[in-house]
C-alpha cells in the first residue's frame, strides 16, 4: 500500500529525490519535477512516476549540470 507522503494532504511542499540535482515536489493531489541546478519546474503531474519521467528528460539536457570530461 502507498501512502501520501507527509504534509502533502494540507497542500504542503515534500520533496522527493529522483535524480541528483533535481526533486519531485508533491503539492495537494499534484506532482512536479524541479532541478535544484537551473532552477527549471515541470508541469503538475498526477503521477509522481510520471513527474520523475520529466526529471529525468530534463537532466540529460539541463543547462546548469556539470559537464564532467
């Protein structure tokens, strides 16, 4: 069983890890991807997979990430 996590219920921001440099944010019944390197926020998903998806699209492009040579 999944359980909402906490705070979400009042609308309160929670982030979630997905990927390094960004989070899934879980606002009321909605999630969202946001890049803690450029600042970037995807659109509200109702799916927290779904926002993580968007993570991780925008993570292999972001601007702000570290090119390591």
């Amino acid at each position: 069983m999944v359980h909402p996590p906490v705070g979400a219920e009042s609308g309160a921001d929670v982030p979630r890890e997905s990927d390094v440099g960004s989070a899934i944010i879980d606002k009321g019944s909605f999630s969202h991807a946001v890049c803690r390197a450029c600042g970037w926020r995807g659109p509200g998903r109702r799916s927290r997979r779904v926002a993580g998806v968007d993570a991780s699209s925008h993570v292999a492009h972001c601007p702000g990430r570290v090119a390591v040579t």
